[in-house]
C-alpha cells in the first residue's frame, strides 16, 4: 500500500516548507511521501541550508518546487500550509486532501546582522521541527530519531 503523500506549502518554498520536509522526511519517511512547494518559488534560501546543516539534514541539492508541479497531478494525503499567505490562497486539492495550517514566522523577512537572521532561522527551525514531532506522536508514530534541534 502506498505512503500517504504529504505537501508542505508556502509563499516562496525557501525556509520553512523547506525545513518541514527535510525534518518530517527525517524522522518518518518510512510513513509518509514528503515534498514541498511554494505559491512562488524563490530558491532555498543560503540560511535554510546552514541551519539544517546544524542538525544533520543536507537540504543543499534540493530545489524550489512550484504547487503547480503537483496540483492535479499527484494526489496528497495532506496538505500543510506553513504560513498565512499560503493558507489564503491555496488551490484546492481534489480527492479528500486533508489540510492543515501550522503558521510560522518567515525567518527570511527578519531584517539584523549575520548572527541575528541565523538565530531567527534557528527559532523557526525548531518550532517547526516541535509541530511536527508533536503531530507525528497524535498520529500514534514515533519519530524514528531525533536532531539536535530539539537538543539546543
């Protein structure tokens, strides 16, 4: 039987969408298909990259994915909007797509220093990564391991 498919959605598929799939594809791919895309792909951002590098995940050949390569296309288990733009104007997914919306802050709007934006990556990274360890355990799985994000 096939995994459910899940998609994270967000604006510019950079950060948080990002982060979501790498941490929820970590800790149960033997459970769920997970991608990401974005409503306006922009790139993943160079802080994405770094901040999950911290924990172990390579996100460095990944890409930008536009919601258009999936819509109509690929049935999703679930659909996660990651921020509020998305939730907005999400397109509508057919065939009894579940969807969800965990809003977080775009570290990649945070104006300050070097130090300051990798902090507010940081934040996000590991307010994502507690969403998902939390929605996994409601859906009685068990994340396979954990990051040192939950470490910090």
């Amino acid at each position: 039987m096939p995994k459910p498919r899940v998609l994270f959605l967000c604006t510019g598929n950079s950060a948080r969408s990002i982060m979501a799939e790498a941490l929820l594809r970590y800790y149960a791919s033997d459970h769920f298909e997970v991608h990401s895309a974005g409503l306006e792909p922009k790139g993943i951002n160079p802080y994405t990259i770094r901040v999950m590098n911290e924990v172990g995940l390579d996100v460095s050949g990944g890409r930008s994915t536009d919601v258009m390569d999936y819509l109509g296309k690929v049935h999703m288990g679930y659909v996660i909007t990651v921020c509020s733009n998305a939730e907005e104007r999400c397109p509508i997914f057919p065939f009894g797509t579940q969807r969800l919306h965990w809003p977080f802050e775009d570290p990649a709007t945070f104006e300050g220093g070097d130090a300051d934006k990798l902090a507010k990556f940081r934040e996000v990274r590991d307010l994502i990564d507690q969403r998902i360890q939390a929605w996994l355990r409601e859906q009685g799985i068990q994340p396979a391991a954990t990051t040192q994000a939950v470490q910090v």
